[in-house]
C-alpha cells in the first residue's frame, strides 16, 4: 500500500507513542512497594493462674503489642498440659477454644480456661500473633492445680490461739485444733506466722512464718509450737491459718501479742521502730504498677534505716556475753579475723562499737571499730556511726528519735560527721495506734519532697511529691507539685503530673 504524503509525515511519532504509552502502563501496573512486616509480637512474661475450680482455671495476663510491644495484636494461641510446658513441646500441648482477641499493648486480659480434670496440677502458657502472622515465642509458664470437687467447707479459724514468754528470745504457742470442714474432722496443715508489725490480712504475706509447724490433730485437741531465735525486748505478733487437703483455707485467727523481756545477763536490744515493706495496690494496669512501687520507696527506705543498725548487730542476741561492771563484751570468728563486740552502759546511755581485726574478706583490719552506736532507751534517742576503714573518719551516719507511745519519730541522714556534714536527708513518721496508717514524710534539702499517706486495711492512700524551688524567698520550700498519686480500696487510683508551674500535664487512671 502506498501512504500519502500526510500520513509519512505522521508515521515517525508511532515508535514515540508506543514506547511512552507502554512505559506508562507498566509504571501504573505495578505501582508503590510496601515494606514487608517482620516484627513479631513480644513474648508474654506476666501469664499467672488465678481462682479455681474443679474443672476451671482462670488465667491473667498483660497484653502485648503488633510490633513487639508497640501496637496490638492479633491473635492468641493458649495451650494446656498436665506436664511442664516448654518452647519445644509447646505445640503438642492442648489448645483452648475460645481465646480472647488481644487488646491494646499494657491492657490487663484473662481467660477462664474450662473442661479440666479435678485435682490435677496443669501448666499453662500462650503465644502472640500479628496479622501476618508473625508469631512471639512462648510466654512465661503458669501453673495451678483445679479443686476437688465437693469440698467448699474451710476449716474454722483459731479463735483460742495464745502466747506465753519463754525466755527474752523465745516464745510457746497453744491453740486448740480445729476440723477439715468448720470444727470437724481433721485439718491438713497450719500456717503459723510472727512479725514486729501488727497482722491483719493485709500484712500478712510478709509476716515470718513459723518454720516447724506441727501436723493438725483431731478437733478439739490442745496443741502447741515453741518458736525460738526471737528479738529480747521487742513487742511480737502471731496468727495462723488452717488449711484442709484441697485446699480451703480458714480465715485469720485472733491476734496474740507478748513483749519479750530485756535479758539479764546482757545490754538490751537497740531500740527500733518496725514498718510495713509493702503497699496494698494491686493492679496489673502499668501505672498502678509504676505508682505501687514509687509509693513502695518510702516504706522500704524508712524501714531499711529502721533495722539496719539493728542488723549489724544481729548476732549480739543470744549472745555468750562476760560481763564486768557495766560493760558486756564477746568474740566472734568471722573466718580469718575476730569480731570483738563490746556494750557500755552509762546511766540510761548503752554505746555499742563492733571492733574486727585480722584478714577477712580480702581485707587486713587493724582492731578497727568498724560501727558504733549511741542509743538512749529511755529517752528513745539513738545514733550510728559507720567508719572508714581501719580510719576513725565516719563516712556515714544518721540519728533517729521515737517517742513515748511507739507512733512517731525522725531520722536524720549525714554524709560523714553529723558535727561537721551537712544534713543529707530527713524522714518524719507517725502511725496510728492500730499500726494500720502510716504517714511518712521524705526531705532532701535542695533536691525534693515526698509526702505519703498508707492505709494497710481497708487498702488505700497517696503520695505526693515536690520539687526544690532556688527561686523563692528565704528557705527554699516546695511550692508546687509534681505528681499526686492515689488509689482507693475498690482498686481505683489515678496518677497525676504537673510541670514546673504546677499546672496539671497528665492523668492516668486505673
């Protein structure tokens, strides 16, 4: 065929057309790239059992994220097995039906987990997936074992439990035994505890517990524990509880108080108040897990000071003492170099100096009194003096006051020398008479200020912390909060914070 002369001179933009429109279309078929998703879901470490059945568990846990714990999830996969679970077998185990869909990273999530056997020990664990799915490894293991059915009486509580003194570091419990269901039959096990503190349900995971508990007996039978290794001079709780073979466990017995005497035959116990180490917040929520161990520093510094010069001396009771005069020395073999202690009374006044010499512990002592401790029992004063070594140079030390009626006091912390060093910290505490509400008050002088108020039972409180302000006139008080933290005993609470000029930042609720 032969083209006009208009449609050669058209012909030459063909190729043009071709290679441009071509191009297009492949670039339009393809389009953008998406990244591809590699970041799993974080393992879970917080799966825990909780209340049982006989044929139900229930199981808790705090959600993760999409991407690590960024995010949420997809899915979960929770297994069960009548043996230990671990990431190899993990797939072998039981799947449970019925899974919960994963909420927000940090959110708290359980599950009742049913159809098992009665009074079988089970171990249980779980997985997390994205939408990928990509997969977290195996969570941390949680066990329980489901209640034998039928049984749901607890025995009765001890209502006769007493207490009778010894000698100064030794008591003897009688109680008359309770039954496996109320006051009849026989239980399985006691659980016999003691503390410096009073007991109530809310002090009483960190009570001590009795170590040589005896087995029940029948109803009605008189019974009896010797619990030695106690304090001289010091005020001691006790309680119990009776569990049966499933086990249901009574309630709290009557609370027996005695006071151990001071020994005659050596220097009393250095004088100290005695405080709860922990808070009744119990939230898995990440805030209330944040405020339960700021709230926790207070008590735990207050108690740390308030029994570490009486640890030091921990082996002065029961001690072998020779006595001349007014003054109370024994040796003690540490390993390579000798303990001397020595106590003496002047009036009131007892000083206690702790002396060591010889090689021990990768150090040669030149009889240097390692600490020393000033204390007035009867006007409830005390100091303690920590040197440097084998120096006369205090690095460290701090003075406390108790008053009269146990419920109140102070501490005051010196980097060095209280006559020459500068106040490094002060606490101030009381308590009410009950030993239930503990108001404690943390200053350090140009740095900050914590104010926390403690209701062992019911469960509630708050802290609030200030920040030092160099701006203001005269002494330099704490003018405007920080945080203002509370929580309530239906496990409610909030979290407050403030910037520099007080103005409300954040506020986070549980």
């Amino acid at each position: 065929m032969k083209l006009s002369q208009a449609q050669r001179r058209w012909l030459w933009l063909v190729p043009l057309v071709l290679l441009f429109g071509i191009g297009a279309c492949a670039t339009n078929d393809e389009g953008p790239t998406t990244p591809e998703d590699t970041t799993a879901p974080a393992d879970i470490p917080t799966l825990a059992s909780g209340a049982v059945t006989p044929t139900t568990v229930v199981l808790t846990w705090t959600a993760v994220g999409d991407d690590g714990t960024t995010g949420t999830a997809q899915q979960y996969d929770i297994r069960y097995s009548t043996a230990p679970i671990t990431a190899g077998n993990f797939g072998s185990a039981t799947q449970v039906t019925g899974e919960p869909a994963p909420a927000a990273a940090g959110a708290a999530q359980q599950m009742t987990v049913t159809s098992l056997a009665p009074n079988t020990p089970y171990y249980f664990a779980l997985k997390v997936a994205d939408e990928k799915p990509n997969w977290s490894g195996i969570s941390n293991v949680a066990t329980a074992t489901t209640a034998i059915p039928g049984d749901t009486t607890p025995p009765a509580g001890v209502s006769d439990l007493d207490a009778t003194v010894v000698d100064p570091n030794t008591v003897q419990l009688t109680w008359t035994a309770v039954g496996d269901d109320g006051l009849t039959g026989m239980a399985a096990a006691y659980d016999i505890r003691y503390a410096l503190i009073q007991i109530t349900s809310a002090t009483w995971d960190v009570a001590t517990q009795a170590s040589t508990e005896p087995a029940p007996e029948a109803a009605g039978t008189q019974q009896t524990l010797t619990i030695s290794g106690l304090l001289a001079d010091r005020d001691y709780y006790f309680a119990m509880t009776t569990r049966d073979e499933v086990p249901n466990e009574s309630g709290l017995s009557n609370i027996e108080t005695v006071h151990t005497p001071v020994s005659g035959a050596s220097p009393p116990g250095i004088l100290l108040p005695d405080f709860p180490n922990t808070v009744c917040i119990d939230s898995p929520d990440p805030w209330a897990v944040q405020a339960k161990a700021f709230a926790q520093v207070l008590l735990n510094t207050v108690n740390a000071y308030s029994r570490l010069a009486g640890s030091f001396f921990a082996s002065l009771q029961g001690a072998d003492w020779e006595q001349a005069g007014d003054c109370w020395t024994f040796n003690e073999n540490l390993g390579g170099c000798a303990a001397h202690y020595r106590v003496c009374r002047t009036g009131s006044e007892y000083i206690y100096e702790m002396t060591l010499n010889g090689s021990c512990g990768g150090e040669t002592y030149n009889n240097w009194v390692q600490y020393r401790v000033v204390a007035d029992n009867s006007a409830r004063t005390g100091a303690f003096y920590l040197h440097n070594t084998n120096s006369t140079t205090v690095v460290t030390a701090w003075t406390w006051s108790w008053a009269a009626n146990e419920n109140s006091g102070s501490y005051t912390f010196y980097d060095g020398d209280p006559a020459t060093a500068p106040i490094e910290a002060m606490i101030d505490w009381s308590r009410s008479a009950n030993r239930n509400t503990y108001d404690v008050t943390y200053t350090a002088p140009g740095q900050t200020k914590l104010i926390s108020h403690v209701e062992q039972n019911p469960c509630r409180g708050w802290l609030r912390t200030y920040p030092w302000d160099p701006a203001e006139p005269g002494p330099h008080w704490w003018q405007e909060q920080e945080n203002d933290i509370s929580w309530e005993s239906d496990g409610t609470g909030y979290w407050d914070i403030y910037d520099e000029n007080g103005t409300l930042q954040e506020h986070h609720t549980w």
